[in-house]
C-alpha cells in the first residue's frame, strides 16, 4: 500500500549540475528518455516530471494518478501507475490510451514498439488470484498478451506466486532483464531462455516470501526486498537499483555488462541519495531530491501546491438527496471509493467506522460512494455493516469519472477540498493509525 501527496515537484529546477547529466532513477523508480527530455515518475507526489540535460524541470504532469515507472513505447511515454494500470502518453501530457495488465498488478517496459509486462514490484497482493503461467508477457499496443517469457519461481502456497515472481524489468529488442524482488538476482533473458544470472551477495541467508502469523484481520507478509529497479543507460550498460538490507533502507546501485553480466560497479546509497543520474562521463551522480524540493521552496506539506479535488461529485444519498461536495466545505474530508463486491471494502469499513467516531462532525467527515451497479447489492451491504457515515450513490460511473483501477480507493481532502493523499487498497490497522494522525495534523492546519 502506497501514499502520496500531490504538491506540484518543481524541485530540480534549482539544482546546481554539469551540463550532460542524465536522470536513471527518481525515488527509487526508473526513469525514461525521449525527444531531449528525461521523464521521471514522482511517487510521493502523483506527478510525472520531465528533465532537460541539466536536471531543470521543463514540464510536470498530472495526468496519472500515482506514478511509479516509465517507458518509451513508439515514441510515445508509458508510464505505470501504482495500481498495475499502463498509460499511453504523448509529451504533452495528453492521454492516448491505457489498459490492465495480464498480471494483479503489472509493471510496464518497452523497447521501440516491444512492450512487456511483469508483476508490479510496487503493489505485491498475495492474495490476489494470480493464473499466470509465464514470468513476462509479451503485449500488444491494447494491452494485451501475446506470448509469455521465463520460468516461474516454484511457491508450496498460491497465495505466494505473485511474491515471489514480482520484480524489476527492462526491455530490450530481441531480450529483457528481469530483477526479482525478493531475490538476490540479475538475469538476462534473450528468446526466452536465461542467458546469464548475477547474484550481487545481498544477504548471507536468503529468506523465501512466507506468511507471519496473523494479527487480528491481518496476514503480515514477510518479504526481503531485493530487486527495486532496472533500467538501461544511455552508455549501454544495465543499471540495477538493489537494497542492502531486507527492508529496503539503505539501497545501492550496480552498474552491470550486458554482455557477460559481470557487475563493473557498485555505490552503496546514503538515506538522503534518492536520484540518480549519469554525466556527460559516464559517472554516477547522485542527489537529495527532498533537499532539492526544499530548495526549490516546494514543500509537501504546502497548501498552495495541492490539487483541488476533481471533478466535484453531486450525488444521491440512501434518501434520495443529492449531496455535493460542498456540503463538506471547511471540514477535513475522507472520500472513498467502495462496492458491495470488494472484500478488502468489507475489511476496511469498520475502521472507517472507528475513524469516523474520532473526530468531531465539525471538523471532520466521510463520503463512502459506492460504485455499485445493482442497488440491491449496495443496500445489503449498508444493511450489514451499518455504516455511521453518508452513504453516497455512484452507480457504477465512479471510476470512469476519477480513473482508479482497483477498490478500495480513497482520497483525504483538507479544508478547502484540496488532496492531501491518496490511499489505495486496504493497508490495515496501521494505515488508519497513520490516517488518523495525517487527519488531525489536518484540523490543526491554520
């Protein structure tokens, strides 16, 4: 489960480079190169950012919703959102098309007009029905499959294919180099078939994907973070963004052959180092991109940067009275996403409940919008759970107007209704520990 403000990153117009510089990662995720510019995915705030030579932002979009990786596929910029969907985009912003992956969550990369797709190392669901039988898919330009490539990882449960498959990927016109999370490995793969494997020492004992014992409503999932990012530099050497721990804390990056595989060579990454580029020489630099941000006088917790909610919702409640956003105006507001069909709803709206309780109607408030299409279904699950909060009726049109690909989706908005951050899927007792103090640092607000 992933979070992220949306203040607008203008950070790395400020930064003081060599001219040359290109940009490899950005906050842990890969970045892409097309017509002179470097785009980057920016997780943290739901932008996409494009990059001139001399690391100044010429251009930021909002067009996805929560960023995580970008590609270039036919001279166009593809870009994977948190949640596995691809989206087609000219540089301009402008969307061309978009798709759901072969995968419960896919990660996107091309080559020219090769496009392949592999489990999202962003978003691990494990108990997501995952039928797969190939490692990468192969995709046509509508997002679907039309060959699959390697070996899966053998897992005693189902539950742990997507585990322990999920991983890093980039492209190449004839191959493709994949990075497993959760293991310590490198492969190339050419037609299909391994053509080498790198192993960088990560870990002296390396621990398989396994389930913790539960707590409460929760399966904690045990899963040493290996393979982070791929991508291919502009000197034709494989560039593999890796953590030296399990958690993923302190990261490195090794700078591979692509040849032989041999590693050529290894930077060890301090906690502040969160981009990555490569000079007019061929030598690693690296920056702090929060720094940079702060430099810039962007900062995330800006009022002023953050996106008015859009476009505001006029719908029925249970009684039939259309209730708009402005009925919320001058509270802190969590709109969610629901249907009577998603599990992990059912395992989230008693903490709504909860949250709800917490906070005073004057200064806090949620719109549960359901987007059932059958209204008997909807109201069965209002009867069983019987929720504190308003009810709002979408009918079905909810995710075609705010372009979230799976449920739950929520967005907490401030006081003056705009976005303060977005939360996908159900994260747990913890998410709602961490919602809580993000609502009360809200109410505070001035």
């Amino acid at each position: 489960m992933r979070r992220a403000g949306v203040v607008l990153l203008a950070a790395l117009a400020a930064c003081r480079t060599a001219p040359g510089d290109t940009l490899l990662f950005f906050r842990g995720s890969p970045t892409a190169r097309l017509d002179g510019i470097t785009w980057a995915p920016d997780p943290e705030t739901g932008q996409l950012i494009g990059l001139d030579r001399s690391l100044h932002v010429v251009k930021t979009f909002t067009s996805v919703s929560q960023p995580v990786a970008v590609s270039t596929y036919c001279g166009r910029l593809l870009v994977t959102e948190y949640t596995g969907l691809g989206v087609l985009l000219d540089t301009a912003g402008h969307e061309l098309s978009e798709w759901d992956g072969p995968f419960p969550a896919s990660l996107y990369s091309a080559a020219g007009c090769r496009l392949l797709a592999a489990r999202s190392p962003y978003l691990v669901q494990p108990f997501t029905p995952d039928s797969g039988a190939a490692l990468v898919r192969e995709l046509d330009s509508t997002g679907h499959g039309t060959a699959g490539y390697g070996a899966l990882h053998a897992e005693a449960l189902p539950f742990l294919l997507g585990p322990a498959n999920a991983g890093a990927l980039a492209t190449t016109p004839g191959g493709f180099y994949f990075a497993p999370l959760a293991r310590d490995e490198i492969i190339k793969y050419a037609g299909g078939a391994v053509v080498w494997t790198t192993k960088r020492g990560l870990y002296q004992k390396e621990e398989e994907p396994r389930f913790l014992p539960n707590r409460g409503r929760e399966v904690p999932l045990l899963l040493a973070r290996a393979g982070i990012a791929l991508t291919l530099g502009p000197d034709g050497r494989l560039y593999a963004l890796g953590a030296d721990d399990s958690t993923a804390s302190k990261l490195r990056v090794d700078v591979l052959d692509t040849i032989t595989g041999a590693i050529l060579l290894t930077r060890h990454l301090g906690p502040r180092e969160t981009a990555i580029a490569l000079d007019a020489h061929d030598s690693l630099r690296t920056f702090d991109a929060d720094s940079l941000a702060k430099a810039a006088g962007v900062g995330s917790t800006k009022v002023r940067d953050r996106e008015s909610f859009a476009p505001p919702f006029a719908l029925p409640n249970l009684h039939g009275d259309t209730v708009s956003l402005a009925h919320f105006a001058g509270r802190v507001l969590l709109v969610n996403f629901w249907a009577s069909w998603c599990d992990p709803c059912r395992e989230e709206f008693p903490h709504m409940a909860a949250l709800y309780g917490r906070f005073s109607r004057k200064d806090f408030d949620i719109a549960a919008i359901s987007d059932d299409v059958d209204a008997a279904k909807m109201r069965a699950f209002v009867t069983r759970f019987h929720p504190p909060f308003p009810i709002l009726v979408g009918a079905g049109r909810m995710r075609a107007t705010y372009r979230y690909r799976g449920l739950p989706c929520s967005l907490l908005l401030d006081r003056h209704g705009r976005v303060v951050e977005r939360i996908f899927g159900f994260g747990g007792e913890r998410e709602f520990r961490e919602l809580a103090a993000a609502i009360a640092k809200e109410i505070a607000a001035p």
